[in-house]
C-alpha cells in the first residue's frame, strides 16, 4: 500500500509561482509512474504531468507543457510540481497519483483509471 500526501498549495497572484510536493510512504516507489492531476471547481477531474519511475520521460498536458516541470527523488519519495507563469485557470485542487507500472503509451499516463493510488490534494489558487 502507497500512501501519498500533497504539499505547498496555496494562493498566488497571476503570473507567479509554486511548487507542490508529493510525499509518498508505505513502500518503495520503485517500479512506480507518478502524475499529477487538477480538478477545477465543478468539473472533471484532468491530467496535468506524468513521470516514469526512473524519472527519465516525462508527459505534460497541452495547459501544463513549458509551464510547469514535474520531477521525482525516489531516495526521499517525493515528486514534485514545479508550476510557472500561473493564471487563474489553474486554480484547481491539484492531486497526486501513483501507478504500479509503466508503458510505451503515452495515454497510459493520462489517464486517471491508470493510477491506483491518490493523495488527498492542495488548494492553488490563482488570482488576477
């Protein structure tokens, strides 16, 4: 079992920055894909990052590609979103997801039935 905990959301003005964490512990995250996803209030939730295990390919979104850099340190469990140039179309509750595998598919990665672990998610708020 993966127990995932979310950290370092919180309330920036457009244009600004934040880095969220995701601590991980229960086992190893050896062997496992982690993504990111957002869901904004009142709709579905979306993908937003995805990283293999090794940390050497990475997946972005359309709204997260050159913006955002997802990255992982699987000595201290942790993953993290670095998020850049925020609007605030990117206030959502941002979660963390874990996945017991990889894939040659991109969509493997994007989507949410893939990841069998979550965390309880972050509050970002953008203002204008």
């Amino acid at each position: 079992q993966v127990q995932l905990v979310e950290s370092g959301g919180g309330r920036v003005q457009a244009g600004g920055s934040l880095r969220l964490s995701c601590a991980a512990s229960g086992r190893s995250f050896g062997g496992f894909s982690m993504a990111w996803f957002r869901q904004i209030a009142g709709k579905e939730r979306e993908w937003v990052a995805a990283i293999t295990w090794t940390g050497g390919t990475t997946y972005y979104s359309n709204s997260a590609k050159g913006r955002f850099r997802i990255s992982r340190d699987n000595v201290k469990n942790i993953v993290e979103l670095q998020m850049t140039n925020l609007t605030p179309e990117d206030t959502a509750v941002y979660y963390c997801a874990a996945a017991p595998g990889t894939s040659f598919y991109k969509d493997f990665y994007s989507q949410s039935g893939t990841y069998g672990f979550w965390g309880q998610g972050t509050q970002v708020t953008v203002s204008s």
